[in-house]
C-alpha cells in the first residue's frame, strides 16, 4: 500500500504538507473518503495518512463517521472565518444583495487565481441551483463570463497563460482559438462588460462587469441566469453600476472610475480585429459566430 | 519572546497541533495579525509560530501582506468544500432559501456545540446585516432561539452543561436563572417552536423550529428580524413547515415527524412547572416576564 509514497522523492513533506496532501483529497464530489481512498488520492503512505487523519480528527478538521472521513466543523469555521474577514467580500456584499434583489438573478463575485476564477460569494434563491457554481468553487477562466471580464483589463501576462493552458472545447459555443479568444477580450474592453451565452455550461447564460479603477481589474461580479439572454443585456448596466459601488466602498470615490474613453487600458491589444460596434445589439449580433 | 511557549509544558505539540494554534489567532474580530500578535494570541515561540506561518503561507491557508498575515483563498476553499459536503446543509439549502423567499426575513442553520450554536448556513438579503450572525459563527445557545429550539429536545447531558457553563445576561432580557431558563424549554416543547425577543441582541427577534423527526433534535431553522415579533409569531408555522420539509429531505417521508401529541419525547422535565395554555398568544403573555 506504500507504492504511492510521495516521501521516497524529493525531499520529505513536512507534516503540514502532508496534512494539506489530506485534506486535498476531500476537495472532491465524493464527501465521505475511506482510508484506502485517502491513500489513494493523496500519494501518502497508509501509515503516514492513517496517523494524519487521526490528528486532523482531533483537532476537528475532519470529522470520523465509522470507516469514513469528511471534511469538519473546524474546517467550516476557519474557511468561513476566511472570507469573512476577506475585504473585498466584506465590501462587496451589501451591494451584491442588493443586485440579486434588484434583478432577481443569481450573483456572483469572483477573482481571477491562475488560469481559472474562484467564486469568493454566491448570492442566489431556491430557483438557481441550476448553475453549477458555489463559493469556493472554480472554473476556467477562459469560458465564463467572470473570467473574461478580468482577462480583459489584465497584463498579458495573465492573459497568455489562460491561453497556452489551452481553451478546451466545454460545451459547442465555448471559443476555442487563441485569435477569437483576444478578439473576445478585445470586446469586452470595447464593451466595459463580457458575457457568456453557454461557453462554459449549456443553458447557463451570464453578464459580468470587471471590478476597477482606471487599471486592471482585480475581480468581477456578475449575474447569471439559464436561458435569460436578452434579460442579461438589460441588467448588464446594473452589474457595472454594482462594480463601481463596491469600488468605491473600497478605496473611496476618489478612485472612482473614469470616463469609459479615458479608462481603456493600454493592454497589449494591437493586431487584435476590433470591429466597430456602436451599441450592444450590434456587438451581440457579431458575437453570434461563436 | 519565547515567555509563552506551551511546548515547555504537558507533551510536545505537533506541528499540526502548533499550525492549528495559529490558525485559531485568526478566529477573532481583527482579520491582520503580525508575528509578535500571533505569538500573543498562539503562545508559541516566536521562531515556531514564525516557521509555521511561512509553512501555512506556502499551503495558501494564510496569505501575507508585508508585516500582516491573514487567513487564505486556500482556507476559504477547504471550508467552502467542508460547507457544500455538509449533508445537512444541502439537505436544507432549497428549503431555507424558499423560507427566506416567503418570508422575507433572515433564515439561518444551526447546530449545537457544545454549549454553543454553530450557523452551518445563514441566507438574507440587503437589509439583514444588522442581524449579528455569519455561516461558522458561534453564540451561546442559551440566549438564542436556535439554540433553545434544539436543547428542549435534548438530553439533560446536553443541557446540564449549558445552564453548568452559566447563564450570563445578554440584555435586560436574557433568561439567566436555571429553573427559568428549564420552564423556557418546557415551554418550546409545548409549543414546538422556540422565541427569542431580544435575549441574545438588543432589536433582534427570532423564531426557531427543531430539525427532528419523533425524538431527539439534530439541528434547527430559525428565522430572525429586528423589531418584528408580531411577525415572528404569524409565520412560526412556516419555520416548523420548513423544519419538517428539511427532515423529509434527510430520511424521507417515512419518518416524518408524528403527531404532536405522540412527539413529545421522554425528556427530563419532571418537576418543571408547565402553565397551562392554549395557544401562542396566552404563551406570549406568560412570557412577559422575561
């Protein structure tokens, strides 16, 4: 049971690297993990994995239920604890709340962690559990609205990664060439707004507004829905009306944005086809050929 | 700086046992913490909790900011994942958000702890943020209508401790003498629901249902405002509604809860005076005394 031992190369984990390797296994669909399962799933020896689910249970990290593990109410309270005390959430919420009330559409904000975004809060009714989200979930970055929307006001050096990680087909609307993905992103600079009409999910349609200044955007808010596309362009200036209020709330209106003429970035867009489109019907019967 | 140091005293600690310890430094209001505060806070070695906080920064369960320190996106997606594999939680999440919808007020999870509550969930919309609560938030149980919901349909191993670790006031409203605080439980088994008018927070009303079948509670839905008690009492058959809902979504309509009459579990209540009444309203006149 010791062929998956990770401690035979490299130099050894210390105990809280094996710890993390643990509790990485339960970042899955499947709740409940056995030992074995463990074992399996984090590369440990079964001794070295045996001892540290004894000790996450004692300090309540995970939780025993016979044979079975899960994750605990200690990690509940310390993740919860996280994005309390996270300032951008805490700025965010009153205003999220206030767009899921003002639309009735599930709300999400959202950053930007390598090639794929994290949802750091879900605001939503009984009726959204349809999309396939949750905070402290991920998705790739290149096929949601929220991660476009960052991508857009970001260097290249975030942008290529995306790329080169490779924009894998999800669902048949998904853009999968590098050239119409920096057009896309092109668009939504042109635009202040990107949307996802079933890129990443089919029957999940989305608007997302970057969260910024005058620079590059450091997380986005957006609302989602299934099969409301037209309802998305008419909300879509009430979500960037919700970016710059909760920009404000952070650094002050002093650092409010600015004139949209003024507050196109010098990203590296040059060689980037930007046809001319006036207002968003015309930009939406354009993005058709995706 | 070394004054504090826990590991000259009882058995080493592990290294899981010390990251633990600093982890919990950031359980507390202040969301930064320096090295001389978490040493403080942790009673570690200044060199330990150093190491350590670079190794948990490593992990991304904490995230430094020059000098500061503060809880991660990685601690924010392990207790996201420990709070989407709660059974309970998904259980529960439709139910709560259609109780929040009819409702329009606050509408929390909770569990027992100890002697505390924990909210597993907690969904509300703009104007909720008064309501003094966060998902993996505690309280003291005895001043909550959650709490008081789930200890009446407890053992007394689980009560006894609560009115043992003391029963200190909250508000001028709080019920802090054991025999009152036991005919207060008498009377939610009576009624099936528990009321909280101001007990644990001046302005804050709520109204909690058991999470049980026939015997024992393993949770409660409350719902809470601020000022609006009268309200409270009209939609108390939605919180028990949406409790018995829950409990059908856990273990089916086969052990739904049974008559009232029949549910009033063999519970330690001998002794306790139990005033005679009738209806909701008669009870809230004999609560007055509060």
């Amino acid at each position: 049971m010791t062929t998956h031992a990770v401690e035979s190369e490299g130099p050894p984990l210390s105990l809280l690297e094996k710890a993390a390797k643990v509790l990485s296994a339960f970042q899955t669909a499947q709740p409940r993990l056995t030992l074995t399962e463990v074992v399996q799933r984090s590369g440990l020896p079964r001794s070295s994995a045996h001892r540290i689910l004894d000790q996450l249970v004692q300090q309540r990290w995970l939780e025993r239920e016979g044979r079975d593990y899960r994750l605990g109410i200690g990690m509940l309270e310390l993740g919860a604890m996280a994005a309390h005390h996270n300032r951008l959430r805490r700025a965010a919420l009153p205003h999220l709340h206030a767009l899921h009330e003002s639309t009735g559409h599930l709300v999400h904000l959202t950053v930007l962690d390598g090639t794929e975004v994290v949802y750091l809060e879900r605001i939503g009714g009984s009726h959204d559990h349809g999309v396939p989200s949750r905070v402290g979930g991920r998705q790739p970055a290149y096929c949601t609205a929220a991660g476009k929307a960052i991508l857009a006001f970001s260097d290249a050096t975030l942008v290529e990664p995306v790329i080169r990680h490779g924009l894998r087909p999800r669902t048949p609307r998904t853009i999968t060439r590098p050239e119409s993905f920096r057009g896309e992103l092109a668009r939504v600079r042109e635009r202040g707004v990107a949307f996802d009409y079933e890129e990443g999910f089919q029957g999940v349609f989305c608007v997302a507004a970057p969260l910024r200044g005058a620079g590059r955007a450091i997380a986005s808010i957006s609302v989602c829905g299934n099969g409301a596309h037209r309802e998305l362009e008419r909300i879509a200036p009430a979500v960037l009306g919700c970016a710059r209020s909760v920009w404000q709330a952070m650094f002050g209106p002093g650092r409010r944005t600015r004139k949209r003429t003024e507050s196109t970035p010098p990203l590296p867009t040059a060689g980037v086809p930007q046809p001319a489109m006036d207002n968003m019907m015309s930009w939406l019967r354009f993005s058709e050929w995706m």
